[in-house]
C-alpha cells in the first residue's frame, strides 16, 4: 500500500526528532558545553560541580579553520564561462553571507540543507536550513535522486511543516506536539489551498552533507576531536586542583603531639575531656609552638605541575594530526617559521578543504541549477548542472607570494583573465569590471587620447626661450 503524505509527514518528522539529539550533542561541544568526563567518583565527590562551566574548547577551533577557507565567490556554466544571473541571484538572497553559517553547521552537525522556493510565488529565495529543521529522503538505490523533502518549524503553541515532493507541495500545522497534523491555514490567506503543485518539477530542498561515505551517514567533524577534549578538560581540572594542594611546598611538623585543648565543662568548671585543635588558625596566621625538644620540621617539595601540561600538549598534538588542523591554529607559536615551512605545516589542511570543496560544489550547483528552473531558464540550469563552482583559493599567501607566482605565469603565456582569477578575493564582477577598464584604455590609445589616459603633456620650461640662431653660411 502506498504511503499517503500525512504518513510520510509524520514518519520524516519522527526522523528528524530523532537527530535532533545529536545534533544538539555537537552544536554543545562546539559551544564548550561539555561535562566533566574521565574522572574518578571520589574526584567528583569532592570537586562537586566546581568544574561544570569549565571547558578548554578545540571543538571550536577545528570547524572554524575549515569553514574560512570556504568561500564560494562564483558558478560557472558548462563551458566555463561565468553565470552572472546565478552572482546576482545568489547576492538577492544574502547567500555570500549565510552559506558561511550553513557550511559550519554542516561541518559541526554533519549535515545541513538549502531551499529553493518562491514563498510569495513571484521571487525566488535561497534559504538555508539545519539539520534539526528539515531532512531529505532519496529514492532507495539511489543515493543523489531525492524524492521527498521536509520542513519543520514552531511559531508560539503552533508547530508547521511543509512536504515537498516532485509533483505537489503540502502544508501542514498541529497545536503543540500532541494534535493531528491538519491541512494549514494560519498565516494563509483566506482561500489559499494548503496544497499545491510543485512548479519546479523536483524536491527543491538539497541536502550538504559533510563526509559522505557510500555507506553509512554523514559525519562531523567533531567526532575525532571530542574524546580528547574531555580528557583536555579533565587533565585541566586535575591540574588546577593540584595546584591549590601540591603546587606550594608543604611543611610536616615531626615529633610532637597534635595540638589539641580541654573541654571543660560550663555548670563545674572541672576539664571532661580534650579535642583537637582546628589547624586552619595555625595556618591563617602562620604560628605554632614546639614544645618538645624532640619535635622538628620537614618539608615536602611542590609537585612539577608541568607533567600535567605535556600530557595535555599531547592530547592537543593528536587534534591536530587526526583533523588535519595547523599546529599554529591550536598552540599559537609561531617563531622564524619560514614562508616554505607555513605552507608546508598548512598543506593537510588546503588538501581538506579542497576535498571538501569538491562535495559541497556538487549541493551548490544543484542549488543554482533549481534556482534557474525556478527562473524559467531551463537552458541556463542544464549547463549549471554541468559546470562548475569559484572557490577561494584556500592557501593563504603574501601578496609578494601570489605577485611573483602570477608574474611568472604571465611570462609563459598565461591569459590576463586566468591570472587575474588566481588572486584571492577577486570576484567575477571585479575581473569584469577590470576587463572594461583594459578596454578603455586600449580605446583611448587607438583613438589618440593619449592625454586622456596618461594625462595631459608637461609644459617645457624652454618654450618660451628664443632658439639659438644658425651661424651664417661662408
């Protein structure tokens, strides 16, 4: 029996409860929210919750370095040329800014999601979506046709979903979590159906998934980094509490009794008993009588504090080498560090994001491919499909490094264009820009308007002189 949509509609919404737990659980370790693992009872009994908004956080630092050398700067169609209408639609909908957030979350949670749709029926809107708020589903077998998309949202006591399907849209709204999902009329006009068709023909929800394998779901990329930040956490917790206890010499007074006084009784006066003395006295104002000629001090040395920094160095190593991420992101040393050897410690990291350049480019060009379907440009999105994203280059170098590289590229031949391309930062719009001031110049000149390039001729400061006269012919 076929499953009807308001069965789909709640079996996808059941999914995406279920990953919102996770998600939740690595939007967490990238805010440092993480508890106090790896420790004893008895550490925990006496700490309490001393530690609780403790956390020395490298969850944050890995996406991060990933995530800004992700910048998208333009599309190109099949035959390598620029899309300006794909530049322009992308900048309308404010995507040169969010895509950087999806990127993130996608990075930190696994996965995130971009629609394409006109909520007004007129314009067309790129928004982006996370993974706790909608989720797509493939057709079984293959794994990029999708063919059911869905998004949830809350607005007050009222909770809203929208199926999207290859042939029709259907809106949906329940009361709190406990209703039955109904055909939606809040926020719709009076007599607006809450179900339409589908103009765009496919699901226009695209899912960005990071680390995609054939088998198995996305990952973040926090799943490697988590351990050893609860152990950096701990190992910290350990320290500072050592270093209220160990990290000063400790004093054993040897020989003599415990200072101790007499419990005398009120209604006699007459001595019941003894009990010891508190010692906190004693060491608040650092006195104490030795009355036995036998009593001596020895003294225990401060514990090296420094054991517990190598361990946690060696923990922030392993970050780094299994994620890939600079030692200089995550220690912050940097010494006479020569220009061959930065590049060279930041070499796993370019060949990283240019890995995933290449699988988030692919959820990029079908974006723009169902934004020009949604533009009526059917021409336009078969050659997006088959073209290509800009990136940034993800290697940051000098502008002496890109100048001499770029210099002896130009010496062998290679276009104006293409160099200009290879500079960091350099938007399609601004080579264009460039290409029509070349233009004019080279105008200028064919038509003589040298001074109008160069500026106007200097004066000779010998013009008004009279020329020397000839000597007369013999």
């Amino acid at each position: 029996m076929a499953e009807t949509p308001l069965q789909m509609t709640v079996r996808l919404r059941a999914k995406i409860e279920r990953r919102k737990n996770e998600a939740r659980k690595w939007s967490d370790a990238y805010e440092g929210k993480r508890p106090l693992l790896f420790a004893s009872p008895e550490f925990n009994a006496q700490a309490g919750e001393l530690f609780k908004d403790f956390s020395d956080n490298w969850c944050a630092t890995v996406p991060d370095a990933t995530v800004e050398r992700l910048m998208p700067i333009g599309f190109r169609l099949e035959d390598g040329s620029i899309d300006h209408a794909a530049g322009k639609a992308w900048r309308r909908s404010e995507c040169d800014v969010e895509i950087g957030l999806a990127l993130l979350e996608a990075l930190i949670s696994g996965r995130s999601y971009a629609l394409v749709w006109k909520p007004n029926g007129v314009d067309t809107e790129i928004t982006f979506e996370h993974a706790a708020n909608a989720i797509v589903e493939y057709v079984p077998g293959r794994r990029r046709l999708r063919s059911a998309g869905l998004k949830t949202w809350r607005d007050g006591q009222w909770e809203f979903a929208t199926l999207f399907t290859p042939d029709m849209v259907y809106r949906w709204q329940r009361r709190g979590r406990s209703q039955e999902w109904t055909g939606r009329t809040v926020g719709l006009s009076r007599g607006e159906p809450s179900r339409i068709p589908n103009p765009l023909g496919v699901v226009p929800l695209v899912e960005l998934p990071n680390r995609a394998r054939l088998y198995g779901k996305p990952r973040s990329e926090l799943v490697t980094v988590l351990p050893l930040q609860d152990a950096v956490n701990t190992l910290w917790a350990h320290l500072m509490t050592a270093s209220d206890y160990l990290a000063l010499p400790a004093r054993a007074v040897l020989g003599m009794d415990r200072p101790v006084r007499e419990i005398v009784d009120p209604e006699t006066g007459e001595v019941v008993g003894e009990e010891d003395e508190p010692l906190d006295r004693f060491r608040s104002d650092r006195l104490l009588w030795l009355e036995k000629d036998t009593a001596r001090i020895a003294e225990f040395s401060a514990a090296d504090l420094g054991n517990y920094l190598k361990v946690i160095d060696a923990a922030v190593e392993h970050i780094a080498s299994q994620t890939r991420t600079p030692a200089t992101y995550l220690t912050g040393q940097l010494v006479n560090v020569s220009a061959d050897a930065l590049a060279a410690s930041e070499a796993g990291l370019v060949a990283k994001v240019t890995e995933r350049q290449r699988h988030f480019g692919a959820g990029l060009r079908e974006i723009m491919r169902l934004e020009a379907l949604a533009a009526g440009e059917d021409k336009r999105a078969a050659s997006l499909a088959l073209g290509s994203v800009v990136w940034r280059d993800p290697q940051f170098r000098s502008d002496s490094q890109y100048s001499d590289a770029l210099v002896k590229l130009k010496s062998i031949g290679v276009p104006d264009e293409a160099l200009w391309e290879r500079i960091p930062g350099v938007t399609p719009d601004e080579i264009d820009r460039w290409k029509r001031m070349r233009d004019d110049q080279a105008s200028a000149i064919l038509g003589g308007n040298v001074a109008g390039l160069f500026g106007p001729k200097p004066e000779d400061d010998h013009d008004d002189e009279p020329a020397d006269e000839l000597p007369d012919a013999e």
